[in-house]
C-alpha cells in the first residue's frame, strides 16, 4: 500500500510540472509542419514555439519531430501523442461549449475557409451581423481556392465548390450558383461581334492558371472550347474579374459577383451558362459545438435569404448528393 502512494505521489509530482502550452504548441507544428506558420497562427514566435517543443520531448523522454530545411515531420512517437493531443483538444472544446452553453453564451474563435469570392462579395459585409448577436465570437476568415484540411484545423468550416467522399466530416449543400460567359462593354464595342460559339475563336480569354487547379469544377475553358486562346491566366477571381472589366477579353464569372458590375454584359446567355455547387463542410467533433453551430446556422440562413442571387429562378438545380445535414 505504502508503495502504491508512493508512486501516485510521483505521478502527481511529475504532472504538476507539465505545461499544457507546450502540448498546445506541439499540435499546432504537427498540423502546420512548420514553426513560422504554427507560431503565427497561435500568435507567438516560433523560438518560443521551438522551446516549447523541446521541453516537451525532454519531459517525455523521446523525440517528436523530425526536423529538416523542409519543415517538422511527425515520428512514430510524435503520431502516437498527436492523437492524444487531438483527443484533449476534443474534450477541452466540449467542455467549453457545455459551460458556454449553461451560461447562454456563444464565444470563441471560428475560422471559416472558403473561396475569396464568396468571402468577399457575399459573406464578409453580412458577417457583422453575426458578430452583433453574439459579441463574444471571434470569426476568421481566409480565402483562395485551395481544399482546407479540417482534421489538421486549417479551418473550423470550409465552404467549398467539391464536397468530399471521404473522411470524418459532415457535409451539406448551402446552394448551387450560376456562372455565365461576361466581357466589358468597351471589350465588345472594339472586337469582331459575336453570334454563335464559332465566333469565340476570334477572342481572346481570361481564366485559371490550368495546371494550378485544385478543383476540376474550375476547369469552364475546356467546356466551351478546348482551342480558346487564353490572354490572361490568374489563381485568383478577383484579378480575372478586374481584367475582364479593363476589357482583357471574356471571361466565365459568376453572376453573384457580376451581380455588382454594370459594366459588363453576358455573352451567347443561351448557349454558354455553368452551374457550380457551395458545399459547407464540418469536422464531425465540431458539428455540435455551440460556436460552430451558430455559424453554419447563420451561413445557411443568409444564403436562404439570398437564393436568387446565386441562382435565378426557373434555373435546373443540379442533384443533391445525398450527404448528412449540418
């Protein structure tokens, strides 16, 4: 008996100098593979995160990380505590959100991955309205066209134009949109007028890099025409849209975002239209964390609101994948 306190002490006494920011700062070089990039998303220095990580492999006696010019990549043991990790992480969440919600409150940072166009001409000026209801709640919102990795936490929730067909996530539809073939007015004024698809050979194009595609469903070009001659390649909508404008040539946009552009005016309408699909993806462990519902409800909601602008009436919807609900 005396032998078994004895050894409890011990363990408590070794507990007792375990420092729960190191652990934090072990998950978030885990996911990010790199000091710089974990430091700034915890908003430290990555010599305090450097330290960390190597008070944490001396009190647990192995070694975490490999380290290389190319980055931090986890060992055996490393993968072994990462779970671990995630599982705490898990657990803190729950319990926060149970406190939160005994209290009424909703708190707390929610990072929102999604295309810059949705960000920026749909969701960001309507996003204050959320933060009004709940003060307390942190919204962070990056941008681009890239697929965001919700089990290494690159986002809360992402919104996406592909739903995934595997891994622990929970999917829903938040709304097909429309996309059209556009060019500025003054473009159309200068250049050979255009009647029919034969016409388009004699124009030139704005578009996406092509061998920089993440997602296939970007890929408009070779749905028109495979020989288009492209004038102007960008990763990003915002330059192919300003480009466009300037009368670089024509371009596929969608009509939420032209939506705010009078200056130009869609080409062939009957002939050349695309419809694409918003998807808003959630980790499993997050979907019923009061933080996290409360943005997928006001997302869901606002674009409820919004349906036309994404897809004019009368327009064929594309078939639902049947997915679980957010």
């Amino acid at each position: 008996m005396y032998g078994d306190y004895i050894a409890t002490k011990a363990r408590e006494s070794h507990m007792a100098d375990f420092d729960w920011n190191h652990l934090r700062s072990f998950l978030a070089v885990a996911r990010c593979g790199r000091l710089t990039t974990a430091a700034a998303r915890l908003s430290s220095d990555h010599t305090t995160l450097s330290r960390r990580i190597t008070k944490l492999e001396q009190f647990l006696g192995a070694r975490l990380f490999d380290r290389s010019p190319e980055g931090y990549a986890l060992t055996e043991h490393g993968y072994q505590l990462c779970k671990i990790a995630e599982d705490m992480e898990r657990l803190t969440d729950t319990a926060v959100d149970k406190i939160g919600g005994e209290s009424g409150k909703v708190k707390g940072a929610v990072r929102i991955g999604c295309p810059d166009g949705f960000a920026s001409y749909f969701l960001a000026n309507r996003l204050h309205k959320l933060t009004d209801t709940h003060p307390g709640l942190n919204v962070q919102l990056i941008t681009g066209t890239i697929a965001y990795s919700l089990s290494k936490r690159e986002a809360d929730i992402a919104i996406s134009i592909s739903a995934p067909s595997e891994g622990r996530l929970v999917t829903c539809k938040l709304t097909d949109y429309r996309l059209g073939l556009y060019a500025s007015r003054d473009y159309l004024r200068e250049h050979p007028s255009i009647r029919t698809r034969a016409d388009l050979q004699a124009h030139r194009f704005v578009g996406y890099v092509g061998d920089m595609l993440n997602f296939e469903e970007l890929n408009y070009r070779d749905e028109i025409e495979k020989d288009l001659i492209s004038s102007l390649e960008s990763t990003s909508i915002f330059t192919q849209l300003r480009a466009t404008v300037g009368g670089a040539g024509l371009c596929v946009l969608p009509s939420f975002i032209v939506h705010h552009e009078a200056e130009l005016v869609e080409v062939l309408s009957d002939e050349i239209c695309f419809e694409r699909s918003f998807w808003l993806i959630v980790h499993e462990d997050l979907k019923d964390v009061a933080k996290v519902r409360a943005v997928i409800s006001f997302i869901r909601d606002e674009i409820a609101k919004e349906r036309a602008l994404f897809l004019p009436p009368g327009l064929t919807s594309v078939q639902e994948r049947p997915k679980e609900k957010c």
